[in-house]
C-alpha cells in the first residue's frame, strides 16, 4: 500500500542536509514501529523516496514522502506515532494513502511555493519580458543561456520579505536563491511552504 | 530548541555543520539553572569519531542521571570551523545548550588514542582554559580526564587537575559528591578528591630523574596523598545501568548502530596487548542482560546494526544463545549484524552464513606474527592449524576472500619471522585451489596489512624496544619483497601503516611528564588531528622534538625490568612480578595458558570477581 507523508522542517534541523534526513526517517519508522516494506536481499532497506530535496539552510512546511507498507495503519494513529519520535522541528502533518498505480511525489512535482524571508527589495528587475541567465555547466564547461522568465509564475512583496511560485520539476527547475541573487539583495532565510504538481494541485 | 551558537553563515560555510548544533534525538534536555554541577564531557577528535564511542554514551547517560548535575558534549571542531574561530575568535561552546565551554563547571576528556593529545590543547585553547593545569584559577573549570590513555597519564599530565584511573562507574557520584560540597575552590577540592581510590591528581606528586634521564622516584607531596593509585573495576557486570537514552546522530557517524558490550577483559593474555591487561579479570553480562538491552537499544534508537563489542567475542561464555536470539530478532526486524572478533570455526560460520552475503564477506585472522615460534613468544593462541583448517571450511562454504593482520618489529623477531608472513599467506592460497575448481567462488583474494610494534605499559611488553621509522619501513619492504616471490602473489595484496604515526605512539605511551612541552610545542607549530593520516605531519613533529631537546630514541628504547617506569604508580591489580615472568616467558618462547584453561596468577584474582571464580568452588 502506498503512502505519502507530509512534514515541516523548521529550525535547526535547516542545517541537516537530504541524505541525512532520510537516515533520520528511516529510523524514525523503525522507532515508531511503521509496518513500512523493504527491499529484498541480505541488507534489506526501506522503500522510501522524498519529492526533492531541500538545500542545507532552508526550511520546509511542505515536504512530501513517499512510503510503502505492508499492512494497514490508520491515519491518526500513524501520524500520532511518528510524532512522538520526531526531534525538535520535524512535524508529521499528513499521511494519505495513494492509488496503488500512483506516481512518486518526485516525478509529479512541477513547481512550489516559497516565502523569502528579507528586507525591504526591488522587483523591478524582474518585469521584463524576457531574464536570460546564464550557467555554466561545471562538468563539460559548457554554457547555455535560458530564459527563466515563464519560470517565475507569481512573485510578490509580502511584510515579511517575498513571495514566490516557481517552476520546481523535472521539465524546468529555478531556484529561490537564483531569484534572490538576480533581484541582489540579501535574504534571511528561505522557506518552502508548498509544493504542487501539473495541474497545480498540491501533491 | 532553535539556538545556535554559531552564525548561520558560518554554519553554511563550514562542513558538516550537524556537528555543531546538537538537537539529535535522545539528547538530554535541562534547564541548567536547576543543576549544581554542569560538565562538558569532550571526546577530542571529530564529532562522528566521538559519537561513535560507547565510553562516551555511557558516560554521559551516567552522569545525567544525577539529578544535580547536567552533562553537555562537545568535540573537536573540524579544520574549517578551527580556522574560522581562531580568526574570529569565537570560544568554543556545548552542543547541548549552546553555552560556551568556560562558563562550565568542569570539563571531562575521553581519551581513548595517543594520538588524541594535541586535540587535547586545541579544546582547552579554544575554550579559553589555560593549557597547564597549574595556571588555572578558581574561576577555570575542573579539567579531568578518563580512558585507555589514563593508564599511563604522565605525558598529559600536566593538562589535568585530575585523572580517573579505570572504569567510571565506579567512583564517579563520590568525585561529583565531593565537587558539589567544595565548587569554587579548586584546592581544597583536589587534594580532597586524591583520597579517593582512583583518583590521580598530578599536581601532588613529584617526579625525579637521574643523571640518565630516566626516573628516580615518583612520590606525593603531602603524607595524606596515596602513594599508589588503585584502577577501578565493576565486577557484577549486569549491575552497570543501561545507556538508557543514547543519543542518535542524524550525520552518519563512524559507528552507526548499536553496539553490545558483551564483557569487559579478555581471558587470552596476549602479551603485546594493553587492553588484554588492564581491563583483567574478564567479566561478562549474563546472556539474559544483553537480550534486554539490545532490544531496548534497538527499539529506541531505530538503528538498522546491531554489533558485537568485547575483546574477542567466542570468549564470551553465552555466544549461542545471544547470537541465537539476535538472528531470530534482527531477521523479524529487519536488522543488521556486524561480528567483529569472532573466531573462525564451524560455528562462526554458520553464524555469518546467516547474517551476511558471503559472497562479500571476508574472513578475518589477527595472526599477527608469520611463525608459530614468534606467535608464541607474543602468545598469541592462533595456530597455523586453527587458520588452515577454519579458511578451509570457509572455502568450501562460499569465501574467497581473505583479511590477515600482522604486526611487524615485535620482540625477538627475525627475517624468518617476517618471510613467514608472505608463506602464511601463500598457503592459505594454496589450501584455497585444493577444493575443486567448480565449488570455488572466483580467486582467492588475501589482503594481508602490518601495522608497527608499539610496546604499552601494563603489558609483558612493556620492557621492549622499539625500532626506528626507518627500520620499519625496512622491515614492511622485506615482508612485501618475500610476498612477490611467492606462486600465488597475484592473490595477495599487502599494505601498512604509517610507521612514524608508530614511533610517536610509542613515546607517548610510555612517555614521562617531560612530554607535556613536547605536546605543547607540537600544537603551536600547527599539529592537530594527529590519528588522521592526512593531517599527521611528521615534519612538524620533528622540528618539534628538536626545538624541545627531546629524543624519541630515549622513550622507544628496551628498558631494564629494575627501572622505575612512569606509570609504575598506578596498581592496575596485575602485578609486575607477573609481567615480568611474562617477559621471560616471551623471550624463552613459553606459552602462557589462558585464564580458562588455567589460572597464571596474574593477580588480578583480588578484584574478587569475573573468569577467575568461574566454575571454581
Ligand atoms: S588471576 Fe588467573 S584467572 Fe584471574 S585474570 Fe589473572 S590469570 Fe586470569
């Protein structure tokens, strides 16, 4: 049966990177005691994959899990074990159970919300029509110029800093912290606060 | 909690930065302004190495558990954090509560390596607590230390108000008792605290040389100070408290499972091992205990491993049941087992049949000498039969693959001894191509290693001489030449450490107070992190050694059975007398019985517990 797990990720738990933070999960649902399947073979491990992984130093109300478990557990009960294993800043919110032909939370992810949180800023640079960035790719030294205006699909001044919707996916990927260094300004702290698929419904 | 005590740019500059904010599960919680006695307990290397150290998890749940008292960790900062603190000059701080590490209390110190000592410094610098111990005031915390290297502390010595000599617990609630009555005068509470048994407190005592430069007379400055420092030792072993809460680290840490402490001592009496000496008698934990726990641990950290810690595991009295129990539970859980030190023998391979993918598994043999003549004089109870006949059966039950460990410069040895050791391996390949070609899996592969002779004190060996770098690395040579010339050479691959690393571990492991400037001299000239081979520089350590006046040839030298030794003063309740027939026995290639077969009178009987009343009415 397959589940995906909503959680936040606040605090210092920011500075934990996303390998880690799978082991930290992984033993969470051995503590929590979660009928959650494993691969076969002599060292068996947990069928577990997250939407995408978060950048040391950021912070998260909406991650997205998935799992697999071999007998039924209901809702409440489920979230109410993993909590009381969680560590100061990881918070269980959800626990669904997906359509067994269902795909994995990574590859419908296509964009995601983000709160910035920064002083006063600009966003002027930003009403062009067109913002041609250019990277260059450290392996082949190649670089390539794109275009990551249709990237930004809503971005706004809110009291605490900035406000964004971007594209998050496979298809096109833009990061808060690349809109952040085009609009040159400084930021406190970045936090996802949701994550949605194709058709703009949150995972 | 959602304070860090460095900034977050700092934090996302640095490597790892899971190292320094604390927060992991488990990690015991307190309003520090309900306790009396705060203690920074400070395992000095890296975060993942400290972590991974059982001492310290037992350690810190212990004193925890006293209501009074919070006990918070801290590590050796990594070079990039190092850099940034020296620049800034930010002290160093607690993870539990953030807190700089001078505004503590005490300061506690695992020591578990020699070459742990110049991290030693960089914690006390870094903290802002002056180095020597004699130049801290009562508004310095206490700096005490415990672990293997308190055996022979004199090198450290001068860092230390005091050391604890043995197992912690013991005597600890007597030290932290005794603290809390006298907090804030540090005089009054050392020379207090050398009354109890256990306690060394260096400042007490006074070394003298000869002309020589070895010592002439070791003794306490005041007639109430103890002569003699007593090793401490639990004999019921299952009335140790469990680590109740250990606390799980979210960064992978070099021991990342549980670890089962199944005894403490070893009934073998290999004469180059410290360990097999001063942890005497052996002394295990009922089978019913370590059951309990290991579910407990398990339960509680979410641990995917679980393994196997003692000395040598097919000692310990209840292996089948335990490991019975451990493979039905782990299978249903889903559940690692690791097995280092078991023997080879049918019933171990069975048991890691079970557990382990053969096909990568290796097997294991600590022969540490190439001859049957040299593993006698170091008493080491492995024969070539027990090595022919227990890969034999592995082979035949699916291994290929094969770890032999050996030490090079022991006493006695000679080029015999070291050829011996490419002819050891060069049979055991050839007992590989006697079971026929369709039941082999693939080659035999033989990964032979030598690590260099250090002679410790508290050992039969603690007599003997050691070899330069130079010769060492001769000697790795030969072996290596020897191996090429054999018919299987192709199978085997040889490799060894570092012998300058060896060199110095021997100075300071039977070093003398006069060390402590060498250490000194080393950490101003920038060495640190001296057990990592990339940061081990033995250009430093040199200049270092030259700029003291110190030799290393003095402290590695054979030393006659009628000197005084530095760490003559602790009685680890093995006497010397039986050292030194030990020693005799060494060099006239006499093997010692083990403690189980019969008893060598090591007197190690006065602790009045373990092997030594077992069976006997
Ligand atoms: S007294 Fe005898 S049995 Fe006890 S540890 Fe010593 S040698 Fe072994």
């Amino acid at each position: 049966m397959k589940i995906r797990i909503k959680f936040s990720k606040r605090g210092n738990i920011r500075f934990i990177g996303h390998l880690d933070m799978m082991r930290y999960f992984q033993k969470c649902m051995r503590r929590a005691d979660i009928p959650i399947r494993y691969s076969d073979g002599f060292s068996p491990h947990q069928i577990m994959s997250f939407a995408a992984p978060l950048g040391l130093g950021t912070e998260s109300d909406a991650e997205y899990m998935d799992i697999e478990i071999t007998e039924d557990i209901d809702r409440a009960e489920a979230v109410k074990r993993l909590n009381d294993v969680m560590c100061d800043g990881v918070k269980v919110l959800d626990w669904k159970v997906m359509p067994d032909n269902s795909k994995t939370a990574m590859s419908q992810m296509e964009s995601a919300d983000y709160l910035v949180i920064c002083g006063d800023v600009e966003l002027a640079p930003l009403q062009k029509d067109e913002i041609p960035v250019t990277k260059e790719n450290k392996k082949t030294g190649e670089s390539k110029t794109v275009d990551i205006k249709p990237m930004i699909y809503e971005i706004h001044k809110v009291p605490e800093g900035v406000f964004m919707h971007i594209a998050q996916g496979s298809s096109a990927n833009l990061k808060p912290s690349a809109v952040m260094e085009l609009l040159g300004t400084g930021y406190d702290r970045i936090i996802r606060k949701e994550i949605y698929d194709s058709n703009g419904l949150t995972l | 909690m959602d304070k860090t005590f460095l900034s977050e740019d700092i934090l996302l500059k640095v490597d790892k930065p899971a190292r320094y904010i604390g927060n992991e599960i488990n990690m015991c919680i307190k309003d520090p302004a309900e306790v009396d006695i705060r203690i920074a307990f400070c395992f000095p290397d890296v975060y993942e190495i400290g972590m991974s150290n059982i001492g310290m998890q037992i350690i810190y749940g212990m004193f925890n558990a006293r209501e009074d008292t919070y006990c918070e960790r801290v590590f050796s900062p990594w070079f990039d954090l190092d850099a940034i603190m020296r620049e800034r000059h930010i002290p160093l701080f607690t993870l539990e509560t953030q807190t700089p590490v001078r505004e503590l209390d005490m300061l506690a110190f695992t020591m578990g390596y020699e070459m742990c000592y110049t991290n030693i410094l960089q914690v006390l610098d870094l903290s802002g607590i002056p180095m020597y111990a004699s130049d801290r005031t009562d508004s310095d915390p206490i700096v005490f230390g415990g672990g293997t290297c308190a055996y022979n502390p004199e090198p450290i010595a001068d860092f230390f108000d005091f050391l604890y000599i043995g197992e912690a617990e013991t005597r600890y609630d007597m030290v932290l008792d005794l603290f809390r009555k006298h907090k804030g005068d540090r005089k009054t509470f050392l020379r207090e605290v050398s009354h109890i048994e256990g306690i060394y407190v260096p400042s007490l005592y006074e070394p003298a040389y000869n002309e020589d430069g070895t010592l002439r007379a070791f003794t306490p400055k005041y007639e109430d100070v103890p002569a003699r420092v007593k090793r401490q030792t639990v004999i019921d072993m299952d009335s140790v408290r469990f680590i109740d809460r250990p606390v799980v680290p979210f960064i992978k840490v070099t021991q990342d499972r549980v670890v089962l402490e199944i005894m403490r001592g070893c009934i073998r009496g290999c004469r180059f091992c410290q360990a097999g000496m001063i942890y005497r008698p052996q002394r295990e934990h009922s089978a019913e205990y370590l059951k309990k726990y290991a579910v407990k641990m398990l339960e509680i950290t979410g641990a995917d491993e679980i393994s196997l810690s003692s000395l040598s595991s097919s000692d310990y009295s209840g292996i089948k049941e335990l490991l019975d129990f451990l493979i039905e539970y782990t299978s249903k859980k889903k559940v690692n087992i690791s097995l280092p030190s078991l023997r080879i023998d049918a019933f171990s391979l069975d048991v890691m049949n079970k557990v382990q993918d053969v096909k990568k598994s290796s097997l294991t043999f600590a022969a540490e000498a190439g001859t049957q003549r040299l593993r006698d004089v170091i008493n080491k109870g492995i024969t070539e039969e027990d090595i022919m006949s227990g890969s034999l059966e592995a082979f035949k039950g699916g291994w290929n693959k094969v770890k032999m460990y050996f030490m090079l410069g022991l006493p006695t040895e000679t080029d015999e001894d070291r050829n011996g050791i490419g002819e050891l391996c060069e049979r055991i390949a050839e007992n590989y191509y006697t079971i026929p070609r369709e039941e082999r899996n693939g080659k035999v592969q033989i990964q032979a290693s030598s690590s260099f002779f250090v002679p410790k004190p508290f050992t039969p060996f603690q007599w003997a001489g050691m070899k330069t770098a130079a010769e060492y690395t001769e000697m790795a040579h030969q072996v290596k030449d020897h191996i090429r010339e054999q018919l299987n050479q192709k199978c085997i691959r040889y490799a060894w450490h570092d012998p300058e690393v060896s060199v110095l571990e021997g100075v300071f492991a039977r070093g003398d107070r006069r060390l402590s400037e060498l250490i000194v001299t080393a950490y101003r000239n920038g060495c640190m992190y001296d057990a990592w081979s990339d940061s081990f520089r033995a250009d430093l350590w040199k200049k270092s050694f030259e700029e003291c006046g110190i030799s290393p040839d003095f402290y590695n030298r054979e030393r006659e059975t009628d000197e005084l030794l530095p760490w003559d003063f602790i009685d680890i309740g093995v006497s010397r007398e039986f050292l030194e027939r030990e020693w005799n026995n060494a060099r006239l290639g006499r093997v010692t019985p083990n403690c189980r077969q019969q008893c060598a009178g090591c007197g190690a009987r006065s602790f009045e517990g373990g092997v030594c009343f077992e069976d006997k009415n």
